[in-house]
C-alpha cells in the first residue's frame, strides 16, 4: 500500500487547523475533523483515483473532508502526497501559488 507524505506546507496547515477546531470550538470537533481527515486518506490510499480532479492545477486530486475543508494531492505507485489543506472559501486562485 502507497505511504503517505505531508508537505511542510500541509502538515503546518494541518496543525493549525487543529488548534484552530480545538480552542474555538472544542476538542470533540478537533477529534471528530481528525477522524475525517484520517478516514479520508485511508480510502485514498487504497483508491487514489477515486477524488476529482482539480480543476485549478494539473495533476492534482482533491479530496473533500467538509464543505469547508479539502486535501489536494498528487500520487505516484509508492505514495500519496499531501501538497496542501485548503480552505475551499478561500480564492480558488490562490491553490496555484501553494501546489
């Protein structure tokens, strides 16, 4: 099975996020966005073509963890690789400039 690689980038917003859920929200939303996020890349480590293609940037797939939260990656036979964690009501323009 394909490992799976964060970017600097990626792991830094994932952290974020993290202590964002956790101190304006609470712990169980932080567990409960966890729980999404690592489901999500168990199902695109066994299916990596199974997320759209991006419409933004060539080669990239996104994955949808919340209306307001999407994985985009790339994947080759021995990895999945996370390159960022969007924010999708942010400018869809500005993916390009973190792919």
């Amino acid at each position: 099975m394909r490992r799976v690689i964060l970017s600097k980038r990626a792991s830094r917003k994932l952290e974020n996020l993290f202590t964002y859920l956790e101190t304006k929200w609470s712990i169980k939303v932080k567990n409960e966005f966890a729980f999404k996020f690592d489901k999500g890349i168990r199902n695109i480590r066994k299916f990596p073509m199974s997320c759209k293609q991006s419409d933004k940037v060539k080669g990239l797939r996104m994955l949808v963890l919340t209306k307001q939260t999407s994985v985009f990656y790339r994947f080759d036979d021995k990895a999945i690789y996370v390159v960022t964690i969007f924010d999708t009501r942010m400018d869809p323009e500005q993916l390009r400039n973190q792919a």
